[in-house]
C-alpha cells in the first residue's frame, strides 16, 4: 500500500485527486495540504511513500518544500503537479531531487504511472514536459561549460553573489578587499560574454550551481567539475 500526501491550495483539485486515488487499491492518501508549510506538516506526521505537490502554494512554494525535506532528510518520493510548464522551474525542481512531473492537464494514465514510477525509484515525465526539460537541461550543460572556465575564486564569488550579496559583503566573507572583488568580478563577467551580476547571478541558478549548499561549495569550486542535474558532480573532460 503506498502512503500518498497531496499539497495543492485548490481544494476541488484536491478532491479530483482524492477520487481518483481512492480507485486504486494499492493507494491510500494519508493526508491533505492546502499550503506548503501544512504540507511539511503532515509530511512529517505520516511519513508517506508519495507526495503530490503543487508547484506554486502560499506559504512555502514547491521548490521551497522540495527544498525543506531535504534538510530534515525525509526520504519520500516527489512528484509535482502543475498547470504551468516553465522550464527553468522543472529544471531546478529536477535537480533537488524530484523524480515526477505530471500537468494538471495531465490525464488518469498519467498520473497512476507518475506515482507507481517513482515509488520504484524510477523518473516519469508526462510527455508534454520532457522536451522542454531537455531544452532546460543542454542549456544548463552550456552554461556548466562556461563557469568550468573559472578559476576557483572567481566561481566562490559568483556563488556569494548569486546568493544576493553585495560586493561588500562578499569581501567581508572571502576575506578580501572590495577592490579586489570588483576586480575578479569583472574578469568573470568577461570570461561568462555577460553584461552584468545580475545576468550572472541568473546563469548560476540556472546552471544550478546557486543551488549547491555552501558546505559542498569548496568542494565543488577546487574540482574542476560541472553540475550534474541531479545535484552532483560531474569531471570535466
């Protein structure tokens, strides 16, 4: 029997799903969520095999919960279900860990397949999305390649300042002076053809080099490696 938590804040959507989970004889909801905090909240309560999440909640969106389960460690499989396709959005949710995507315009084949998917530990894209995630995903594999052209530093400096801070402040952790900040900065809007740390800062989320947690950001800026869209690293040939 797997245990399934639907977080959506529409709750005749919720109820649609419910309906038609309720059909299956291998699947029980456990619990439902009308917003992302509520969701943690019975996540952590139930402990279920599935989620099914809504992209865009109040409170705590998809990518924040996504984000959430993985501090606290919860291991449960995630699809999330949304009226939108954006790609950036897939891409990054892709890259925290989540196996599922299904479209609220997605149909009842779908949606069992999602879940019985993932329970196996298995990805399943509706087919509407997969080809906007690969576009996603040889864009990121372009952008990888251009921050393996920067050197250490400058790759800890973009991730600071991906991270909002100013040069300032970025000086004042790195413990280095603001000139020489400027500088590498610079030399790195250079090296990435970009015009300003605005579209560099953009280029590390989208690349999800932004999304690494500073404990693996060493880690990751001394190895000469890329970002895998599973979060990982990968050596650079």
């Amino acid at each position: 029997m797997l245990k399934v938590v639907l977080a959506d804040d529409h709750k005749l959507f919720r109820d649609g799903l419910r309906k038609i989970l309720e059909l299956e004889p291998d699947i029980q909801v456990v619990a439902e969520a009308g917003d992302g905090e509520e969701a943690l909240s019975m996540i952590r309560e139930h402990l279920p095999d599935t989620v099914l999440f809504d992209i865009n909640m109040p409170r705590m969106d998809g990518i924040q919960l996504v984000r959430e389960l993985k501090n606290i460690k919860l291991r449960t499989a995630l699809i999330a279900v949304s009226a939108y396709d954006d790609e950036d959005c897939l891409a990054t949710l892709s890259a925290e860990g989540v196996l599922g995507f299904v479209l609220k315009s997605s149909g009842r084949n779908e949606l069992l397949a999602a879940i019985h998917a993932v329970s196996r530990e298995q990805s399943y894209v509706d087919p509407r999305v997969a080809g906007k995630l690969m576009t996603s995903f040889a864009r990121r594999k372009n952008e990888n390649d251009l921050l393996a052209e920067l050197t250490p530093r400058e790759k800890e400096i973009l991730y600071w300042l991906a991270q909002g801070l100013s040069n300032n402040e970025v000086a004042t952790r790195m413990v280095l002076s603001e000139k020489t900040v400027k500088n590498h900065v610079s030399h790195m809007l250079k090296k990435l053809d970009i015009r300003d740390r605005t579209q560099a800062a953009i280029m590390a989320w989208k690349a999800g080099f932004a999304q690494l947690s500073p404990d693996t950001l060493e880690q990751f800026v001394n190895s000469g490696r890329t970002v895998e869209k599973s979060g990982v690293f990968r050596s650079q040939a």
